[in-house]
C-alpha cells in the first residue's frame, strides 16, 4: 500500500484555525512540506488497486506513468546560495496505487459563485478525464451551488452530453451564491452514495468546501472533497494564476481599445473602462500592459486621490494638452475610500456590495472640466458581464484540461481536504487553509507595477515617506519567509494592505 508520508523523516502537526490540524513534514537542510490529508489519516487498512492507467492505450507511449511519492514542488524558486530549503506542496499527478475501483466511483461536480470564462471546460475535462483515464461511468452535476445538493435535482453527466460545453461560456449546471448548509450537504453527499466531490469556486466557495471536508472526515466517511479554485480576479494565493485570467485580459483589451477609439477621434476625448477586481488589480494591471493604449491605470491596492499637485486632474490636463485625448482604466475595487461611506450591505457569499466607482469617477472628471471651463467629451465603458460570459481561450482552455485531470488524480490516489493548481509552473496539491488565508494582491513595491507607471507615465500617488515604508515592510516580510517564518502577518498581507493597517 501507498503511504503518503512514506519517507517522513519527521513530522509535526500544526494548527491553522482549522479542526483537522495541517499536516506539516520537515527534511534536511530547512525541507518543510504542507502536505494534505489523505484517506489513511483516518480510514486505516484501507484496500488499494493497480491505476488503470497503465493499461490505458492512449498513455502507452508516457515514459513514466506515475508521479513519484516522494516529488513535490517548491513554493519559492528564487533563494539565496545559504537559504533554507523552504516549503513545498505535494506534486500533483497520477500514483500508482488508487483507493478507488472504476465502478465504484459515484462523482459530482458543483459549480460556485460568479461566472468566469473556462467553467465549462472543466466541467467537461472532469467527466471526460474520469471516464477515459480511471473508467468512471457515473458523474452528477450539481444543479445551482450549494444549495443544489438539498434542494434542486442533479442531472446526469457523460462525454457525450459534455462534448462540446467549452465553446459556451457559463455553466451547464448553474451556479449561486451562498445556500451553504454543512449537514444538508454532507447528508446528501451520503443519501446519494457519492464518494468524490469536485468543487468549483472562489475563496468563499473553497471554505465551503473546507468545512465540507471536515464534516465528512468526522463522519469517517471515505469521500474525495476536493477544490478547483476559481476566480477572475486572479487572488487566490500560493497559485501562479486562476482559470480565466488570460481571458479576462484579452477580453478587457477589446474595451480598452474601443475607449481609446472613441477618444483619439475627437478633441479632448476621454475613456474610461471599469475591470473586474475587488480587492486586486491583476486585471487591469495585466490589459494596461497588454494594451499599451491606457495612459492611467487605478487599482484597489494603489490608493489614488483627484485633487492637487501628483492628483488624477493635474494629471489629466498634462496628458490631454500633449496627446488631446487619454484612456483611464479603473478596477471596481478602486478608490472606494473617495466615495461616500460604502453600503454595509453584503451579497449571498458575504462580499460587501461596491458603490460603482467607475460612474463616479466619470461624474467628478466631468464637473472638474466644467468648473474649469474645459470641454471634453468622456465615453464610460463597464464590459464586465460581457467578459464573464464568454467561453474561455485556448491558453485557459489547456490550462483547465491540467487543473481538471489534477483533481482526478488526487482524489483516486486518496488525498482528500486539498484544492490544486500551479506553484511556479509545476501542478500541485494545496491544503484548503492555505488558499483560504489570505487573498492575492498586486504588490506595489515590485518591479510589476513599476513597469506599469513606466508604460503609463501616471504618477504613483505616494509620497515618498509611504514608498520608503512599503519597502521596509516588504523588505521584512522576504526575510521572515527565507528563515521559515510561517504565515506572518506582514508577509500574508500585501505590502500597501500591511502598510495602511
């Protein structure tokens, strides 16, 4: 039988704020893998079987079929000569052994949350992956969310109703936000016989499926909870990038583009384009980039302010006397501390409800033009719906086939309570408390964002006492993580997030 921890050569067991305590291994020369929980932590003597894989004509040319027990993948790549080794993740990928014969697979996929372009590609790489590669004939889609597993039917899955679903853009077996019920779920998880579940969201949908995990492990049932994460903003932590990204940017460069189209053709034109990011910037840092057309991007994590000298307005007079037009991208997130005290309201997944900055913004650029008796002609542009919808691109395409078939694998060698994706280019399976700690910020003390204000001109809208700080504080946080400080404060925070506070 396949141990997880085979080689272990000490291990420890921390706690996270979770019930089930993270599964922490240490090796030589400062080695430390957070590993994931696997069936035998709590279902001893369980029987394994040959991966039919082996057999499988399509992977005969593979000159090796099974990742090895011991491979993982490292979470910092660049380190110093007499650093520590550092952290890694368990490397995704097909075992050996499996705790799972073909036909007693009884699989269900939920889908979560916002939309997000690349939901039906794994959706279909799911069930064909499970079909084709381990033999599993019978997937249930979850219809609309969390709430599906107790109060909507479930519809029946095969490659053949899913062979074409990654040219449509949505999902096949609706979504919804909130309706999670721990005991529902997990009580329909068993009354259906379903033994892997394959979750499909952002943060709050990976907590969901995290409390998920632990009420079937307290249950000491042998059932596969694992999470796809899923989010446009692209701020999920520990992963490279989230599914959908590269679509949303190339999407939001169509808008960008038809902005600047409206403003170079007449004189004095202004556009301005709202992207998707609540709490991050990585959409609109990434299509201003693209794009090359933006002359100011504003983002949530770079505080910004319209009046005086290095303000929005000084700047868009500068720009519009030398150019006679001028773009301005703004993120939904953005500049939320300029507008009136925000709604305490909160939607179903208890993210607060965002006053539109991009109409505001409109609004105040145009009174300021007109006090100063300045006439410019101003085109809004929200695309954000428009990009959610659409089927995803050929690099998420691809991107979604891995995260899919990483899943599969994971939940047929046993591992359960884990969610997958990319860490420096190599797939790898994730512990929920790890994604679900923090979000994923645009840092803007590195070298990304000053390629961004160098390709803008636009000022930064910091003082130099602020950016002085920033670098201090990220400056420590590096230092924590090289010593093997684990999760500090001011490295979980970004910088400016850290900073403000």
């Amino acid at each position: 039988m396949e141990n997880s921890n085979s080689t272990v050569r000490s291990s420890e067991i921390r706690s996270d704020g979770c019930d089930t305590p993270a599964k922490i291994v240490k090796g030589d020369c400062g080695f430390v893998l957070e590993d994931v929980p696997h069936f035998t932590d709590y279902l001893p003597n369980l029987p394994t079987y040959p991966n039919p894989l082996q057999h499988n004509p399509a992977y005969s040319v593979v000159k090796q079929y099974f990742v090895n027990v011991d491979d993982t993948v490292a979470q910092t790549i660049v380190v110093h000569k007499d650093s520590p080794r550092g952290r890694h993740f368990r490397r995704a990928g097909p075992r050996q052994r499996v705790y799972f014969e073909s036909d007693e697979v009884q699989a269900c996929i939920v889908t979560c949350g916002g939309l997000c372009p690349g939901l039906n590609t794994v959706i279909r790489e799911l069930v064909c992956g499970l079909y084709y590669m381990y033999g599993v004939p019978t997937v249930l889609g979850i219809n609309g969310g969390y709430r599906g597993f107790y109060a909507r039917n479930t519809i029946s899955l095969t490659p053949k109703s899913v062979d074409d679903i990654h040219k449509r853009g949505g999902t096949i077996i609706d979504t919804s936000r909130g309706g999670h019920d721990t005991s529902k779920i997990v009580d329909s998880i068993q009354d259906r016989g379903i033994n892997q579940v394959y979750i499909i969201g952002g943060d709050g949908t990976q907590k969901g499926a995290s409390v998920i995990f632990e009420e079937t492990r307290r249950r000491g049932l042998k059932v596969a909870v694992v999470g796809i994460p899923k989010t446009i903003d692209n701020d999920i932590p520990v992963i490279d990038k989230s599914f959908g990204f590269d679509t949303a940017v190339e999407e939001a460069q169509r808008a960008i583009n038809a902005a600047h189209v409206e403003a170079e053709s007449v004189e004095n034109g202004v556009g301005v384009v709202k992207l998707m990011g609540r709490d991050s910037g990585f959409i609109a840092l990434y299509a201003t980039l693209a794009s090359r057309d933006v002359d100011c991007c504003l983002i949530p994590e770079s505080h910004f302010y319209l009046e005086g000298p290095g303000g929005l307005y000084k700047y868009m007079e500068k720009r519009l006397k030398e150019n006679g037009h001028m773009v301005i991208v703004v993120a939904e997130g953005a500049g939320q501390d300029l507008l009136s005290e925000s709604m305490r309201e909160k939607d179903a997944s208890g993210n607060k409800l965002l006053q539109d900055i991009g109409h505001w913004i409109s609004h105040k650029i145009k009174d300021y033009f007109n006090r100063k008796m300045w006439t410019i002609t101003l085109k809004y542009i929200d695309p954000t719906y428009m990009i959610r919808a659409i089927p995803a691109n050929a690099s998420d395409n691809v991107y979604c086939t891995l995260l899919a078939h990483s899943a599969i694998h994971g939940a047929m060698a046993g591992y359960t309570g884990f969610t997958v994706g990319p860490v420096n280019g190599r797939h790898a399976y994730i512990p929920f408390q790890r994604i679900n700690e923090r979000q994923n910020k645009v840092v803007i003390t590195d070298r990304m964002w000053a390629r961004l204000l160098s390709s803008t001109n636009q000022p930064s809208f910091l003082d130099a006492k602020t950016i002085e700080g920033l670098k201090k504080l990220e400056e420590t946080g590096q230092s924590q993580l090289l010593e093997g400080e684990n999760h500090a404060e001011t490295k979980d925070k970004a910088p400016s997030e850290a900073y403000r506070a």
